[in-house]
C-alpha cells in the first residue's frame, strides 16, 4: 500500500456493539481518517451507533449492521455457561454477518477493512485490520490450561486479519495480560498503537471532589445507581453523579450533588478533568481515558465480567487506581482515604496513537 498516504482512500470501520467502549475509543481513529480526507462508511448498530451518529453527524457515511448477541450473568460461571450455550447462536450471527459484509463488498469498493470487535468482520479480498485488546480471555480462577486454549482460539479466529491493532503500549502497559506474554500469536502481526481516547486532557479547575459515573448492562446498573444514592445524603462532598439513563437530560440537586440522568462526550469529558477522583466503572476503554486525563480513580468491575475484575485489579495492583465492589462501595470511606493512586503516564498520548493508526493502515 505504498504510496497510499498521497491517493483519498475508501476505508469501512466496522464498530463493535457490545457497550459502548469500543465506539467511545474508535472515534479518534475515524475523525483521523476523515480530517486528512479519506471516506469512511461506519457499520455499527444500537446504543453505540447512536452515539457515533451523535459525535460524527455528517462528516461520514453510517450503516445500521446488526451485532451479536450478548450473553450477559451476574457472576463468572453464569456468563461462561450462558455464553457456551450460545455458542451456536453466537456462531450463527457471526456467520450472517460475513455473509452481509461480503455482499457490501462485493457492491462497493473498498481500500481497507478495520474491525473493533467485529469478528466477522474481514476479507481476503480488502486489506483487513483489527482494533482489539482482548487477545486472551481472562478465565474465571486464572486457569493456565484453560486461558492458552482460549488464546489458541483467538490466535486462530484473528488469523485472517493482516494486522492486530493494540489499543495500548508494547512495555509499561495498561492491559496486561489481555495483550501481553502472547504464546500462539505471530508477533509480526501484533502491533501496539498506544492507548485510544476521546477524552482530552483539559486545563479546567478541580472544583469536583468526586464524580461519579453509573453504567453497565441492567441490572447491574440500576443496582449501581441505588448504591450510590442510598449515600448521597449522608456524604458531605461537592460531586456530580451521572446515572447513565441515555435518552433523559434531567438534573437536579441533593445537597451538594449535582445528579444527571445522563451526561453526552463533551460533559463526560469536562466531568473526568474536574474531578480529584473518579468513582467509574473498569471497563478498558474507560482505564484508557483516565490515563489520557491523568485521574486517579476508584474502578467498579461489573459483576460478571472477568475482564473488568482482572483490569481493575491490575490497575490497583500498580498502584494507578483504587478497586471497589458493586455492592460494597462506600462513598465516605472513599473521601476519608488519604493517599490518592497514582495516575498512571502514559508514554505518549491519543494524538500519537491515531498516526501509528494511519500508518499501518494506510502506509
């Protein structure tokens, strides 16, 4: 693809649906494609499509493409049990959706193919490229045998792509051993960009002592919100709470709280760079803008998912970030505690990030 750079070229990005971390994290990487001209037709589907409708209005093509279906449980065993007995519906849907995919190509031409956590997503016949950072399953119990026969799974599932794309650094590393200590993986064809955020870092005052941000599949967010309401009232702070509530632009006042049903990108962002800390939940995409931010943060894994416990524990283990559970968070205990993390440093920042993007992508 030498000389690439020079010539507009036509990109298809596919985003994954399965929370809104990999549409928040993309949209760095598609606002760079466009600003230095390229075309890009996004595919995506329900809430993260909404938001990336949102944030790029008319600057590209958007195409509603249904995603898989996601098994969802309260606890480890309950979501690999329902995701082993979804397997064959999972592999269905990934089926169909290579199938839509190639017709789409077959219809229009393309340059290049970039998937986040579209596995259907690929060609042989379009240069495809993989935005990913789960390269091993994290196991329930860390299983050694079980967690390489995961990555054994991925290596061969991720072989048709012509690059992985690493949202994060080669060495002082945010992921650990979801990108790290590979075995079954071509290292040529694994590259780390650097992490992904469309969070800036902002030069506002720190008028916030805690912001605090309710997300999460339901019910795991509903039982978050009641949780940190049933304290409000008893915990002498000025913080902002964002319920999560997409589609409601309510605010009102408890004591000194400030509570939004819901918060857009540009208020979430403002939120992160005003706060002393951030009460959040652990997904990876979220670990990413508080590093882009430079926040201390208390991280809530979302019970269930084995990703959001080990990067919360990692993070905590490094000293980057503190760790609270769903139902044991205590707002007081959080204010009372003396030594805030560290924020972690990154070696460079998005801006970066989005260049090594373009880069391996468009040479």
């Amino acid at each position: 693809m030498a000389g690439r750079s020079a010539v507009k070229a036509r990109v298809l990005f596919a985003v994954g649906s399965w929370g809104l971390g990999h549409a928040t994290r993309d949209l760095p990487l598609i606002r760079g494609l466009i600003e230095r001209g390229h075309a890009v037709t996004v595919l995506g589907s329900g809430s993260s499509l909404t938001l990336l409708r949102a944030e790029l209005r008319d600057s590209c093509e958007l195409i509603e493409f249904p995603g898989m279906r996601v098994p969802l449980g309260s606890s480890p065993f309950r979501f690999y049990f329902k995701y082993t007995v979804m397997l064959p519906i999972i592999c269905w849907d990934t089926w169909r959706q290579h199938v839509q995919l190639q017709r789409l190509l077959g219809a229009r031409r393309f340059d290049a193919l970039v998937s986040d956590n579209r596995y259907a997503a690929w060609s042989r016949q379009v240069p495809s490229y993989l935005v990913a950072h789960g390269l091993r399953f994290i196991a329930p119990g860390r299983g050694r045998l079980l967690e390489l026969g995961l990555e054994h799974f991925n290596a061969f599932a991720f072989r048709h792509y012509r690059r992985i794309l690493v949202p994060d650094f080669e060495t002082n590393d945010l992921s650990g051993d979801l990108s790290h200590n590979l075995r079954f993986y071509d290292p040529h064809q694994v590259r780390y960009l650097g992490l992904l955020s469309s969070v800036r870092r902002l030069d506002l005052p720190r008028d916030l002592d805690l912001f605090i941000s309710i997300s999460g599949p339901e019910p795991q967010r509903t039982i978050l919100e009641r949780t940190v309401t049933a304290q409000l009232s008893r915990v002498p702070a000025r913080g902002l709470v964002a319920l999560g509530r997409a589609g409601s632009h309510n605010r009102w006042r408890s004591g000194g709280w400030e509570i939004a049903a819901y918060l857009d990108r540009a208020q979430q962002e403002a939120a992160i760079n005003r706060c002393r800390m951030a009460v959040i939940r652990a997904g990876y995409s979220t670990v990413m803008e508080l590093a882009e931010a430079g926040q201390p943060a208390v991280l809530i894994p979302t019970p269930g998912q084995t990703e959001q416990e080990y990067v919360a524990e990692y993070q905590t283990g490094l000293g980057h970030a503190h760790m609270a559970g769903q139902m044991n968070l205590d707002l007081e205990a959080v204010l009372r505690r003396g030594h805030p993390p560290r924020p972690y440093v990154p070696p460079h920042r998005t801006q970066t990030s989005v260049q090594r993007f373009l880069d391996e992508v468009l040479g």
